[in-house]
C-alpha cells in the first residue's frame, strides 16, 4: 500500500513537472502564420444597377395643360390623411378627407399607393408596422366607399421618411399620415 | 492518510489546475476592476522602427482589454533595465512593484508589407509565462493581428475567447438615405455594404459572420435580401406582398425568423435561408414584429401590441406556449436574447428617452442599464460579455459598446452620422 502510494506521488509529481514545468524548456510561440492570409477585403459592388430614386411623391396640382388635346383631364388632388399618437382608427376629420379621395380617385384610371408614415417616437421597426396598419385601414375604408381593390396599395415607411423633422407635437402630428401617391 | 496525500495532489497541480480549470482568476463579475494588467510598451523586433505603428499596436491592447472587464489597465510603466519581451529577457520586479498581476509584453518587425507581431501575456506574481503568439500578415491586417491577441487574452484569463475580432453591421444614414455598412467592432475599417439610394435597414449576421440578411426598399416594397459580404453576391429571399422585415438568423444558421404582413397585418413567420415559408407562428390582429431565437433554437421572443401596448412575449419556436415577458413600462421593444440564453436584453420608450434593459426568460431579474437619452436597439456580443446598441447622448446617433452590466459605454462608430440598429457578428 505504502509503495503504490509512494509511486502514485511519483508519478503525480512527474506528470506535473512535464505540464507547468516543461514551458520552461522550450520556446512556445505557436507560430500562427499567416493568421490573416492576405485576405483582400473585397469591396462589396457597387449594387447592380443603382435603384431609382423612390418615385417623387406625385401629388397634383398637374402643372402642365394638354394643349392639343380638346378633354381635358380632370385634375386630381388626393389629400393625406393623419392619425393619433400610436393610432391608426380613423379620425372623423380623416374619414371626410377619404371620401373626397374615393370620389376623386373614381375619376381617374390611374393605380393609387397608400403610404403609412409615423411619427419619430418609438421604435423603427414597431413604427413599419404601425405605418402599414394606417395605411391598410384608409384602403379599407376606400374600398367600402366604392374603389376598385385593384387600384390600391399600400405600403409603410414607418418614421423613415417625415415630412417636418422637428422635435415637437406640431411637427409630429404632420408625420404621422397616410399619403396618397397617384401611380404612373 | 488519504486526505494528506489529496492535499499533496493538490498542492503539486495548483499551478496546472489553474491553466485546465477555465477560469484563470475568479471572475464572477463583470466590471471586475481589482486586477491590474500592464501593457509594456511595444518593441521593434528587427526591421525598420516605426513609432505610429507602435503606438496602434498598444492602443488596440488598451481599448479592447479596458473594455473587457476582469482588469483595470495600469496606465503607468515599469522602470526596467532591460526590456525585452521574452522570458528571461526582462525582470518582474519593477512590474511587481508597480502593481501588476497580469503583463502583455509585445513587438513588431516590418519587412516591406509584412508585419510580424509577436505578443507575450506573463503572470507577474508568479514569474510565469502564460501565453505567447506570433503572428505574420499584411500591413493592412494589423488590427485584425492585434485583436486576434486580445480575443486570445481573454481565453487564457477566462477560458473564453473575447468578441473583438467580430464585426459590427449597422445602419447609418451617411450618404442622405439609410445603407447597410460593417466595420470592426471597434469602428475601424467601415465597408459600405449597399448602395442603393433607398431605405435599408435591420441587418442580421449569419451565425458564421459571413453572411448578412436585411430589408430594403430597393425594388419598391420592403423585401428581404441575403447577402455575402465579401463576394457581395445577393439574393432578394422574401419578397411577399407587404412588409418583409426584422429577419433574424436562427442560431444553427438555416432558418430565418422575420415579421411580415402578406397575410393582412405584422406576423411572426420562420422562412429556410433561401425563402421557402416553413410556419406561421402568430396569428393575431395585433403588431407582431422583432424576433429573436434563444440559443438552442427552442423559443422566439418578439414584441406585440395584442395588450394595447408593445411589450415582450415569448413563445415557442413552434408558436405554442405563448406567455408575456415584459409587465413594468408601457413600451417595450427590441428583444435579443443572450447567446448563453440567460438573459433578454431589451429597449423600453420612457420620459422621451429609450433604456435598455435585461431580463431573465422567466421573467425575473428585469435590470436597467442605461439611464440617459435615446438608447436603442441592443444586441449581445456574440460571447455575452458586451452589448453594442445605438444612443443619442449629445443628439447625434451613433453605435456604443459596452459590458453586459452597463459599465463601460464606449463609443465606437465615429463619422458624424446617425447611425443605428447594430448586429456584432462572430469571429470570422
């Protein structure tokens, strides 16, 4: 018993030598190389083909007068509509506005895109949502006003784009709308 | 007699123990100041000097090992006779006698483009040498070296490897509209990532850091595009009538949880990586958006406003078993769940200002760790160890580090822009 001890120290001993002692005895840089292979840094391409600007929000007054053409095409103005603090019910006043674009919209031809906007507060990606709920309540309401569901679309640019870039109510209570963009 | 000869063992292997046990030294908190690391200044091993050089060498150690928490940096430096960096080549007592436990000794030699960077870690009480790493590469590859070391560093004083070779993807709206860009966790190296004069935003990494998946308006609606970063190669993988957006890369990297309104408003849906729908996971007339996995792939936290107000939920991967996380504040939103799976972090709107907080999954330990301003967006490091979010303290935007205790607010994004919404990826 004594003897198995005394080898089991001995090894012990050993074995402990050969781990913490052993980096004494030779150089124990791990060569690493190369660590960065000359990796080039590829700059990502430039994209494709450069998207459009997003199209320029197209609300009439239509400047230019056909000349030659003797109907004249009516000229349609779609006012936006505005919402309440983390709302998108419409307001009475919002609801007037939308009857006039329902009739006005009937008198054209052309494809109509509700843009949902939001004010700066909150979280961008809580405010897409929002902005596309405000968007998808004022294409409802069209619809049940008479407008043909596939003249309408939507879509939200949450708080990415406000109209007024203050800080303060006033300039809040102008971002958070839907926009009404005649579409080309 | 046993036990004596335990306490034998055990008095022979203290100083292996201590390498095989993860833990180096007792670092049961972050922000753990008592320890004092010494960086010696940084030597020309042959070739031609170069001071600038020299200098970025040692700023890299002192940023990234300030920021990393069991130690203080000694500012101050030892009055050797000899300074050379290898074991035998220098003398511990003027680091002793200055109140160093740990020393980083390091040095360069340049030929042409090349640089080799040797780095040596000592433990000054005892005289011993603990790690050394040599590394040879290209000039422009000196940080990338550098903090490979510092990643090192935290390996051999923790068991762990730090976060500091990770990237950051972001959002910022530099050149007028918003793009995706990257660049080192530390803001070196910014690399413009789309160039598409719309809006881009909710960048992911990919949990091998070699991909990235984000939103963008680039063809009009809000869709979600991959990407791999250095080939640039791209492929638009949702593009469902609505919003496409706040994808998040599963953690075994081959599903992705996203938010999307094709089906009438904001759900919570998991597409494969190449955009085949595989399930629908809320089905509620309320905002469903930001998911986040847990690190086994078991459950999904995301904001909904089902209650009247965003708050955390947590559900299932399966979207069974849904329960709320968040009951304190009105407006809680940005969920990132930590890559050991014990905490949430999250953004909550208050007084005009956004805080961050954690959370535990069970709902308990719910903590605040910013109190100023507009703080937003946080995600975990890929180790756990810090927290990249955007904040606001003197009105411009930009990115910040900091620890996962809220010590430590650094930061690092530096060109003047509003930049936002931070992903740090893992090591490359």
């Amino acid at each position: 018993m004594k003897q198995k001890m005394a080898k089991l120290l001995l090894v012990v001993c050993f074995g402990a030598f050969l781990i913490s002692g052993c980096s004494c005895l030779k150089e124990d840089v791990k060569v690493e190389e190369p660590i960065a292979p000359p990796v080039k840094v590829v700059e990502a391409p430039p994209a494709p083909a450069p998207a459009p600007p997003p199209a320029p929000v197209v609300v009439a007054p239509v400047k230019e007068v056909p000349v030659v053409v003797p109907v004249v095409a009516p000229v349609v103005v779609l006012q936006s509509v505005y919402f309440g603090f983390d709302k998108y019910v419409l307001t009475a006043d919002a609801s007037d506005v939308l009857k006039k674009n329902a009739d006005a919209i009937k008198k054209i031809t052309s494809k109509v895109q509700i843009q949902g906007n939001c004010d700066e507060r909150g979280s961008a990606e809580y405010n897409l949502a929002l902005g596309e709920n405000r968007a998808k309540t004022a294409q409802k309401y069209l619809i049940t006003l008479g407008v043909p569901a596939d003249r309408l679309s939507v879509i939200s640019f949450g708080k990415e784009k406000p109209l007024d870039t203050g800080h303060n109510e006033a300039a809040w209570a102008k971002n958070r709308r839907d926009d009404l963009v005649i579409l080309k | 007699m046993k036990s004596a000869l335990c306490l034998i063992i055990t008095l022979l292997l203290f100083p292996t123990a201590s390498f095989a046990d993860p833990s180096y030294t007792e670092v049961t908190a972050q922000g753990n100041r008592q320890v004092y690391l010494a960086i010696a200044p940084v030597k020309n091993l042959g070739g031609t000097p170069n001071e600038t050089i020299a200098r970025e060498i040692g700023d890299i150690l002192k940023f990234d090992l300030n920021l990393a928490g069991p130690f203080s940096i000694l500012t101050g430096s030892a009055n050797e006779a000899s300074s050379g960096i290898r074991p035998g080549e220098f003398d511990f007592a003027p680091w002793r006698s200055i109140g160093a436990a740990f020393l980083i000794k390091s040095g360069y030699a340049i030929t042409g483009n090349s640089i080799t960077l040797e780095f040596r870690m000592y433990d000054v009480l005892n005289g011993k040498s603990l790690d050394s790493k040599r590394y040879t590469g290209v000039l422009k590859d000196l940080r990338k070296m550098t903090h490979t070391f510092s990643d090192e560093t935290l390996f051999v004083i923790t068991g762990e490897k730090g976060p500091f070779t990770g990237k950051i993807t972001y959002v910022s709206p530099l050149s007028g509209n918003k793009e995706i860009f990257v660049m080192d966790y530390d803001g070196y190296n910014v690399q413009k990532i789309t160039n598409n004069g719309t809006i881009n935003i909710n960048p992911d990494f990919s949990p091998n850091g070699r991909e990235i998946i984000y939103t963008s308006y680039k063809k009009g609606n809000p869709d979600l595009y991959r990407r791999e970063i250095t080939t640039g190669v791209e492929a638009r993988i949702s593009s469902r009538q609505g919003a496409n957006i706040t994808g998040a890369w599963s953690p075994d990297g081959s599903r992705i949880a996203l938010a999307m309104s094709k089906d009438g408003n904001s759900e919570i849906y998991i597409i494969g990586k190449n955009g085949n729908e595989l399930a629908r996971l809320t089905h509620h007339e309320a905002i469903d958006i930001s998911p986040s996995w847990s690190p086994d792939g078991s459950h999904i936290a995301f904001v909904s406003d089902r209650l009247g107000s965003p708050q955390i939920f947590i559900m299932d991967s399966n979207g069974s078993n849904l329960r709320r996380l968040t009951y304190d504040g009105k407006y809680n939103v940005n969920p990132d769940w930590s890559p050991k799976g014990d905490r949430i972090l999250y953004s909550r709107q208050e007084a005009g200002g956004f805080q961050i907080y954690t959370i535990s999954p069970d709902g308990t330990g719910n903590t605040q760790l910013t109190t100023d301003g507009r703080n937003e967006n946080p995600h975990w490091s890929p180790d756990g160890r810090f927290i990249t979010f955007s904040a606001n303290p003197a009105g411009g935007e930009a990115i910040y580090v900091m620890r996962a205790d809220g010590t430590g607010k650094t930061r690092v994004s530096r060109n003047g822009s509003r930049d936002m919404q931070p992903a740090w990826s893992n090591h490359l």
